[in-house]
C-alpha cells in the first residue's frame, strides 16, 4: 500500500488547495509554478486518484490580461474588452470603433459554461440585462440616429438586446436567444504551452465570486501515464507567456441592472 493510501485523502488534497491558493498572490510566472508544482506531486504519489475535480481560482486582473492578449490584440474593431466579476454574474465592457462608429457599452452576463480542454476552448454566458451605450460618437448625425433607432428597435419593438446579433455580425462569437457562445480556439490554438497544457489539465466547468473565477478542473491522467515515465509531467514548454496589455477600468455599474 502506497504512502498515499495510508494518509487521509482529504490532508493531501486540502494541502494541495493550500498550495494553488497562493499562486496568484504575487505574480502570473509564480502562480503557475506552484500549481505545476502541486500538480507534479500528487502525480508522484497516487495514479488513481486523478478522478478527483480540482478548484482553481484565477484573479480578475489575469482574465482581463488574458481578454487582452487574444482577443482586444487580434481584432482590430475592439479597443478594449474587459470584465468585472462578482458573485454568480459579471459586467462585461466594450469599446469597439469601426465604420466611423466609436462606441462604449456594457451589459450582464452570468456564466452557463466553460469548457477548456484539447478540443474545445469555450465560454457560453447568459445575458442578463440589456446593453446600456456608456459613450457613443459617429461620424456624421445620421449614422448617430440611425444607430439609435436601431437599438430602440430591439428593445422595444423586438424586445431583445441587440449585442448577440452584433457579435455575430463580426465573427466574435455564436449567439442564440440571450445566450452567448464564444469559441477562443481561433486564438489560442497557436500557443503551444496553453494547448500543451490542455492535454494535460482539463476544465469542465466554472463558477464566479467577487474579483475571481473559479475553475473547476480535472487532470488528464490517462494522458500522463502513456507518457514517457523519464517525461516531465509539465515542463518548462508549458509555462504561459506573462500577458501584457493596459487596463483601462470604467468605474461604474456595480450591481446588476434591470432589463
């Protein structure tokens, strides 16, 4: 009988909890070091106990970076993509300029899903309330009104919010109804350290609290025992480039607003 099977289960994993909780603390580089880390010796010590889901939170500020890096910095129309979470809902901000249209809005959204392993990276959201336009300036006073009158339109006449529409206008993202599909496979399937990592550690499912996310994740142990037993489990490959970019916060909306 292993090590392992003579301690309680629950120390190992609370300790390896203990561990992931302070990866964020201090830096992106440090963080992921402690969980590969954690991940390493629980690998050392058991093989059949890789079944277990794993929570790992990640920080506000490292989902904005990451929104920065794949998607503000590959499409050109977006000046600034950015959230602000909070428990069970998040506020998602926008700032597009494209076509002659420079526009500002937000609007809330609750998390249905996340899925992120080797074939699919996906976020779905529920779209909680209507988009409110924080600053809207065109080129000329009739595409003004005209973008007015169109969104007056949907949530009047229609009685939906026009964003789902839009987003899949520009290829961001798939909307049906008021949920919100968003596949960031086009974005990340260059970076081989993030989908190395994906064959790894896979994410089923998230949940949201105040500033952070909360990845429920799960380790591919099929896939690190056909591995070469001389192979690090997750190497120095694997470890994400630091996300660079500006955050540019716009203090308002701080509680969920009404459709």
């Amino acid at each position: 009988m292993s090590d392992f099977d003579n301690r309680d289960n629950s120390d190992n994993f609370d300790e390896f909890f203990e561990n992931m909780g302070y990866r964020f603390d201090e830096s992106f580089s440090d963080g992921w070091e402690r969980l590969t880390q954690s991940i390493k010796q629980i690998y050392h010590r058991t093989t059949d106990k890789f079944e277990d889901e794993l929570s790992l939170p990640v920080a506000q500020i490292y989902v904005n970076d990451a929104l920065q890096k794949f998607v503000t910095d590959n499409v050109k129309a977006i000046l600034e993509l950015r959230v602000e979470m909070h428990d069970d809902w998040f506020r998602l901000y926008c700032t597009v300029d494209a076509g002659g249209i420079y526009a500002e809005v937000a609007s809330n959204f609750s998390l249905i899903h996340v899925q992120l392993d080797r074939n699919v990276q996906r976020f779905v959201f529920g779209q909680q309330t209507y988009t409110d336009v924080l600053n809207l300036r065109c080129e000329s006073f009739i595409k003004r009104q005209g973008i007015k009158l169109f969104i007056w339109f949907y949530h009047t006449i229609l009685k939906k919010d026009p964003l789902g529409f839009i987003l899949s206008y520009i290829n961001i993202a798939r909307a049906k109804d008021e949920v919100i599909y968003l596949d960031i496979n086009r974005w990340l399937k260059k970076n081989k350290k993030i989908m190395s990592t994906l064959h790894k550690v896979q994410v089923n499912y998230g949940e949201l609290e105040e500033e952070q996310m909360i990845l429920k994740t799960q380790i591919n142990y099929r896939d690190l025992l056909a591995a070469s037993s001389n192979e690090d489990i997750i190497g120095n490959d694997d470890e994400p480039e630091l996300m660079q970019g500006p955050i540019n916060p716009i203090d308002d909306a701080t509680e969920p607003s009404q459709v």
